[in-house]
C-alpha cells in the first residue's frame, strides 16, 4: 500500500470517527470547564496520530494530528501538570517522526522545546523530572553526532552527564536508578571522542568509568543479567580504543571477557521454560 493510499484510508477510517469522538467531548464536558474538554480532546489528537503511524506509518497524518494535539494544549489555560506533560508527550513524538523522515532541522527544533519544558520541570522538582532533562539532552547529543556537529554533541552529553551523576550521587536508596544512564553517557562521550574529536585520552577516561559503573551494577546476582549487555558493550568499545592506539595486548583480554558475557546472555535463566516439542 503507498503512502498516499495509507493517508486516504486513515482519513475514511478516523475522520468521521474522530469528528464524533470530539462532539462527543464536548457534549460531555461542562460549558464552565472549557480546559478538561482541551486535554480530553489533545488526549484523542495524540491516540489518533499513535494509532495513523502504527498502522502502516502515515506520517502525515500522525505529524498533522500532533501538531494540532499541541496547538489544543497552547490553548489550556489551567494548572494541571497532566497538561505540560503530555505536552512533552507530544514533542517527543514528533522528534522521532522527524528524525525517521530524516527532518533533522525540524527535529533539533523540536528536541530543543520539549528540553526547555523539562527544565521547567525540574527547576520544580528535581527528583522526578531533572532525569528525563538528561535523557532528552542525550538524545540531542545523537543527533548533532549524527549531523557532525560535534562540539555541540560534546556540550549536550556533558551536561546530559552532569545532570544524571547529580541525581546519581544524591540517591542512597538505589544505585541501579540512574546508574545505566550514566554509563551510557560515558559510553556515548567516549566514541564522541575517540571518532570525531582526536582526543584518545579523554575516550580512554570515559569508557573506563563506563566499564566500572557497569560492573557496579553486575555485582548484585538479581540485578546482573539486566547488565550485561552495558558491561560488554564497554569492554569491547575499550578494547576497540586500545587496538586502535596499537595496545593490543591490552585489547584481547577485554575481547574474551565480552564474548563470556554475550555468552552469559544467551544462557537459559533457571526459570525460563523449555521451548514447547523440545526434548526434556
């Protein structure tokens, strides 16, 4: 099916329903209260355009509705905090339609608004809002990465990491909280900086770090199988920095050290179920 066909029968297929839908919220939503009938009716813009991408990926339809859903939301003049966040909701699906369409100015742009209300959230409350700041903030480190604007890319990661080892140091309850994303920080600094930036040594300090978070994580028997994969995947982009400043002997042991790990994934757990037909 083209495209053009996917977006004609999504609007046979939503377009009356989603007129119905909408006359129905308003019906049921007092005239007093016009803001409850905007987040009702910016809620069903989001589930529509969720519903014209997965099914068979109309883009156009699925960025139209969100672009509307977040026009309902500047509309809402209440203090519902449901409202800023699926605000942010929205942003963040449009930033990955774009970055599918390969709308990478568009994407920056949009990235760049659903970080600035983050922060506004966590100026609030830091706790629950400051990590999500940070995942954003990495997100727009890949991205000037991908388009090789890379001191922009360092800047994104080190604040991104900055953010993240704050919450991390000030949580006594659960290292394994914010833990995986600060390795993966340190992981994405270190390629930044081995690939593109010519800077060995910094590569060097960072996937290091990564590689003793990750084995942090590792020690708890209940917690290791859901790190495995983070601690092999800093070993072998450690092992890839030594081979390339010609430490090979250095390099091999991490190599074996990875392959044991990837091997420790594919293990059965003790309680997985045998495939049906298979042999006891």
């Amino acid at each position: 099916m083209t495209k053009d066909n996917a977006r004609q029968r999504h609007l046979e297929q939503f377009g009356e329903k989603f007129e119905r839908v909408e006359d129905f919220i308003a019906a049921t939503t007092s005239r007093k209260r016009p803001n409850t009938y905007l987040y009702r009716l910016a809620i069903h813009q989001y589930e529509t355009a969720r519903m014209c991408w997965f099914d068979g990926e109309d883009t156009e339809s699925a960025e139209e509705l969100l672009l509307a859903a977040l026009a309902t939301c500047d509309r809402y003049k209440g203090r519902r905090r449901q409202i800023r966040l699926l605000r942010i909701d929205l942003l963040e699906a449009l930033a990955f339609i774009y970055n599918h369409l390969e709308r990478f100015e568009d994407s920056e742009k949009t990235i760049l608004s659903q970080l600035a209300a983050e922060r506004a959230l966590a100026a609030e409350n830091a706790e629950a809002y400051a990590a999500n700041a940070a995942l954003t903030l990495w997100r727009l480190g890949n991205l000037y990465a991908y388009e090789h604007r890379d001191k922009e890319a360092e800047k994104a990661y080190l604040e991104a990491l900055g953010i993240i080892e704050q919450r991390r140091r000030s949580d006594n309850e659960d290292i394994y909280r914010y833990s995986p994303a600060t390795a993966q920080c340190h992981r994405s600094l270190g390629s930044l900086y081995l690939a593109r930036l010519n800077d060995p040594d910094a590569a060097l300090r960072h996937y290091s770090e990564a590689v003793r978070i990750s084995e942090e994580l590792c020690e708890n028997e209940h917690e290791r199988y859901n790190h495995l994969r983070g601690l092999a995947e800093s070993l072998r982009l450690l092992a890839e920095l030594y081979e390339r400043t010609g430490q090979k002997e250095s390099a091999q042991p991490l190599v074996k050290r990875a392959k044991m790990l990837e091997a420790e994934i594919e293990m059965p757990l003790p309680f997985d179920m045998p495939a049906e037909g298979a042999e006891s």
